[in-house]
C-alpha cells in the first residue's frame, strides 16, 4: 500500500489532482483497501477516481465502466442498494464498447445480476422494513434483449 500512495502524490504533484493519470492511481489503492476488505476507504477513492474519468472521457468510456464495476463492489459492502444500479450501469458501457459475447462483459452483467437479486431477496427484517415502504423493486441486470 506504501508504494500506491506514493505513486499517487507523485502523480497528483505532477499533472494536478485531477488528471485521468491520477484516476489510475486512486484506482490501483482502492483495489488495495478493498483486497483488505477495508471497503469505506476505498469507496470515496473510486468516487473521486469516477469524478475525474466522467470529467475526461466519453460517458460510455471502458475506464468509467471499469470504474464503476468498482464502485459496485465497494459500495455493496455498506448495504447500498445503490450498487445494483452502478454495477449494471458499468456491464451496460462494457457492453456497448466490448460486446457481448466478451468475458469482461458476462462478469460484469453476472455482478448486476447477483447485487439486484441480493437487493430483491433482503433477509426478514429488510423484507418487512421493505413491505411497509413499498420498495425494493429493481430493473433487470441481465443483457439487452436477455430473456
């Protein structure tokens, strides 16, 4: 971890806090914190590594993607329900630019597909709290056109 810092205020020192090359960087030591299963870390990471892809690339860029597959993990390990919705977000972008007969693609629509159904199976105290507020209902992760 002591080196992914390092590089990452030597990258931010050089081209600026916010330039794409800096992204990689908070990206290489988000994945650190979430191999270390420290995902609040890592999550305002990916965040900020997103805030600059979104700034310095096309919306349906293969680094946003990339990015927010990401996010999805790390963000899923704080209960968001949000994360579905990121996740299939990132398989849509990877999707359109790798198609979908690409192995990154099926990984990162089999993400959304498994967040969505934890989302739409909570336990029995989030199904109850669930039942009461009338949520709970999310689109389908699967591929366009997937039946």
């Amino acid at each position: 971890m002591p080196l992914a810092e390092r590089a990452l205020r030597i990258d931010e020192a050089v081209y600026g806090p916010d330039d794409p090359y800096v992204s990689f960087d908070l990206i290489a030591l988000a994945s650190v914190h979430l191999d270390l299963d420290d995902h609040a870390t890592a999550a305002p990471l990916i965040s900020r590594a997103l805030r600059i892809r979104e700034a310095s690339y096309a919306p349906d860029h293969l680094y946003i993607g990339y990015a927010l597959l990401l996010k999805a993990r790390a963000v899923h390990a704080s209960n968001d329900p949000a994360a579905a919705r990121v996740a299939r977000r990132g398989a849509l972008i990877l999707n359109a630019r790798l198609g979908s007969t690409h192995p990154k693609t099926g990984e990162a629509f089999a993400l959304a597909d498994s967040l969505r159904k934890r989302v739409s199976c909570p336990g029995p105290a989030e199904a109850g709290a669930r039942s009461a507020s009338g949520s709970g209902r999310h689109g389908d992760a699967r591929r366009p056109g997937a039946e």
